[in-house]
C-alpha cells in the first residue's frame, strides 16, 4: 500500500513527462518575468523615483498609487486579448513593451520621459503576461495535467522573487546605494537604480526572443490530444492596438452587464464584505514593497540588504510552507484559514513597531550571527532591528501561506452556480485598493515618521499599519454569521 502510495505521489509529477514544449516555455518564461518585475516593480521604483527621478517621498508615492492602479486596470483589460490576437502575439506584445519601457527608465532620469515613456508603458507590458501565462498554462495542458502544471506554475513565480531578492543586493552591495555603473560599448554612466533596471531589461529580452522563435502560434492542448490551427484575430483588419481597445471595450461592456446584474443577489454582498476586510490585510505586502525599502535604508544604513530579507525569504518560506499548510488544513474551510492566516500575519507586524533595543540580546547572541553575519554577510554587531525585520517577515509568511491560497477558493465556495468566473475576477478588487491606497500612503507616512533627514519615529509606521491589518481578522470574526456560508465538504 506504501508503495502504492509513493508511486501515485511521483505520478503526479510525472504526468507533465509528456506536455508539450510550449508548456515548459512558459514556466521558464514565468521565471524571468518575476525576476526582471521584482527588480523594477517592487522595491527599486520607489528608490528609483526619489533617487533619479528627483521626486520627494509624498510625489514618489503618488506616482506609485496611480502606476500599481494602472496595472491593475490593464490586467483586467488584458484579460480578453487572449481572444482578440493569441497567447503568443499578446506575450511578445508584453514582452516588447516591457523592453522598451526598462530601456527608457533605465537611461532617462527627467520626469517628462520616463514617467510617460518608461513607466506607463511599462504597466501595460507587465499586464499582458501574467492573465495571458495564467491562460497559457491552462491551454497548453490536459486535464490530468493542470493542477501540477499551475502548482509549479505558482513556485515559478516564488522562485523569480527569490532570485530578485538576492540580485537586488548584489548589485547595490557592488555600486554602493548611490553609486554608478559604466555601461560597456555605449561608455554612460548610470546611477545603481538605474543599473538594476537595465538587469531587469537584460532578463526580458530572452522571453522575447524564447517566444517569438519557441511558441508555436494557435496550439491548444486537449484530453483527445495537440491541436494547431492558424489563430484566428476577432479583427483581421486592425492593428494590435485598435484590436487591443476593441476587445477591451467589449470585455468591459460585458463585465458592467454582469456586474449590474450581482447586485440583486444576496450572496454578493457578502462577498464584497468579505474581502472588503481582506483589503487591509492586504496592505502588508505593498508597504513591503513600497514603505520598507526606504525604512531600511534610512535606519539600517546605505547597502542594507533588504532584498533578501522580504523578498527572498518570504518567497523561499510561501514555497515551502502553502503546500505543507494546504494539506494539513484541508478540512478547514476557507474562511477559517484566512481568520486565522490574517492574524498571524496581522500580529508579526507588530514586531517592527516595539523598540529594537527588545532584540539586543538576541542581536548578540547566536541568532544575530546566524541572521547577520551567516545569511546576510554583515560584519561588527548586528543591528538588534534586523532580528525584528527578520522574525516579522517568517511568521508574516507563515500566516500568509494559511491565507493567500485560500483567498482563491472562497469566491469559489460562495458564488453561484454559474458565475464563479465573475466572482473570481472580482475578486482582484482587494489589490487594486490595497495598492492605490499603500502607493499615496506610504509616501506621507516615510515623510512624517522616517525621512532622509531629521528626527525619525519609524516605529509608528509598523504600528499603523499592523493596526489597520488587524481590521481584517477582526471585522471577519464579528461578521461571520452574516458573511460566511457553508462550503461544500466542510463543516
């Protein structure tokens, strides 16, 4: 029976033994595109934008609220390209995009270039991949095929923010936070943001060309076997914009009809309360990309490796950890996962709120060599904040490998019959608030409480936000009997 056991566990890897190459490409592809997104996307923009760009921190925000917005909003627009030109002329769109928009940012400092030409641009480049490899993987597999095949999916995204974490360092722990790089050939000098831009270019141009030469166009995966036929535009006659805009405004008037139409039902109330609480929860995870970066540097020193304390260690720690928690919670339901996953998460935050001086003694004992001098390569005694930072990021990542997954099923669980497709692209909403929100907020709150120069209260930031985390759990448990519903195969 053990054996048995064993070699339906191995089956089930080994059922991609035979998936077509397109599928592989794909999650290559996926690597990449984390890698090149969290180099410029999470914590350089912010660095970026002050640094180069020359705004201060309240104008740095801002421009990050309205850019993470803009992304959000072209994801759900490119969401019906798919139909209009093709998986592959959409991600070589993207891909493309992306390219041009890294090159601006990374040669152009003055606001009126690449703020128009290098970071829209770049929102719409990030937004036609990752809806489109979502439905790339579902078309380039079987049925026996699709659970693994997303599973490793989902690791490949992991693995990309693991790998930006720890170039993110290097690369200012080589230029120093400050510094500049002499590109070879061209002979410019560019400043250590912008050099990690560039990188985040050098990793796109592979997808583009991965795909242009290694994605077979019109081919479609099916249970009876490979089907390829020439795809088939939804407007021949226009260009990929005009199809872009044409198939965007038919998505959109289709979404409002059935939009209008969850209104007169019960169950979506419900469903907005529910993750109109998960919105606060939320707001970790962008204040790690858009308030810690400048935090760190400002209290830990220039060259701070930040990187690898989130994004790296969170990533290493979700990979690990969901798939372990998913299988040891599965009688759980949803909503009871994501209470307790919230809280926890909520609760580590608060880690970065009490007085470092609480840490020195850990800071000096075995657990600061191993964090400061082992992992991170510092050298004299450990700040007592890195304990702090480092203790809130695992257990942040402990309750969001109960929470994030879970978040998928729950509109699954309460929608209809019918309409999980609806709730689940509704489902989005919390990050398009979460991150417009955080982008205009973590601007004030780092001039207010840590700025560049003058008296700081740092600790006030974690304090606020932990606090407002906490609204999730909370407004959960004292709305459970008018917002939770039965799940099939749960009590």
């Amino acid at each position: 029976m053990t054996a048995a056991k064993e070699e339906s566990f191995i089956g089930k890897f080994l059922v991609l033994k035979g998936a077509v190459r397109e599928l592989w490409i794909i999650f290559g592809t996926k690597i990449l595109t984390i890698l090149a997104y969290g180099l410029v996307g999470t914590s350089t923009l912010g660095l970026w934008l002050s640094s180069d760009v020359g705004l201060s921190d309240q104008n740095a925000g801002i421009v990050i609220a309205g850019w993470s917005s803009a992304l959000t909003l072209f994801t759900v627009m490119a969401g019906s390209l798919v139909d209009a030109v093709g998986i592959r002329k959409s991600l070589l769109a993207g891909f493309g995009l992306c390219v041009l928009a890294r090159f601006v940012m990374s040669f152009f400092s003055a606001p009126w270039i690449a703020l128009p030409l290098g970071l829209l641009p770049l929102a719409l480049g990030e937004a036609l991949q990752t809806p489109v490899m979502v439905a790339a993987v579902r078309r380039f597999s079987t049925t026996r095929q699709r659970a693994i095949a997303f599973s490793i999916y989902y690791s490949m995204m992991n693995v990309g923010f693991a790998v930006a974490g720890w170039t993110f360092d290097r690369v200012r722990a080589g230029l120093g936070e400050y510094g500049h790089y002499a590109v070879p050939v061209v002979g410019v000098e560019i400043s250590t943001y912008q050099t990690i831009i560039l990188l985040g270019l050098l990793f796109t141009i592979p997808n583009l060309l991965i795909t242009y030469f290694g994605l077979r166009g019109g081919l479609e995966v099916t249970d009876e076997g490979v089907k390829i036929k020439p795809e088939e535009a939804l407007y021949p006659e226009r260009s990929f914009l005009e199809a872009f805009f044409l198939s965007s405004r038919n998505a959109l008037r289709d979404w409002f009809r059935i939009f209008s139409n969850l209104w007169t039902q019960p169950t979506f109330y419900r469903f907005l309360a529910f993750f109109g609480f998960v919105v606060f929860v939320k707001l970790i995870l962008y204040h790690m990309y858009y308030t810690f970066p400048k935090f760190a540097i400002r209290e830990l020193g220039e060259g701070a490796p930040i990187g690898r304390i989130f994004g790296m260690l969170n990533a290493v720690i979700v990979v690990v950890l969901a798939p372990v928690i998913g299988a040891l919670t599965q009688r759980f339901t949803a909503y009871k996962a994501v209470v307790i996953g919230t809280t926890i998460s909520a609760l580590a935050v608060f880690l970065m709120a009490v007085p470092p001086d609480l840490f020195q003694g850990l800071a000096d004992g075995w657990l600061g060599g191993l964090i400061g001098r082992s992992w991170l390569g510092l050298t004299g005694p450990v700040h007592p904040l890195y304990i702090a930072i480092v203790l809130c990021v695992v257990i942040y990542s402990v309750g969001e490998s109960f929470y994030s997954p879970r978040l998928y099923e729950y509109p699954a669980a309460i929608a209809p019959k019918g309409q999980e497709g609806s709730y689940m692209a509704l489902s989005m909403l919390p990050y398009f608030f979460a991150k417009f929100f955080v982008g205009a907020m973590s601007g004030f709150l780092l001039a207010h409480y840590c700025p560049a120069q003058g008296p700081r209260n740092s600790r006030m930031i974690w304090l606020i936000v932990g606090g407002m985390a906490l609204i999730t759990p909370a407004g959960l448990v004292l709305a459970r009997r008018y917002i939770q519903v039965r799940e099939a195969g749960r009590d």
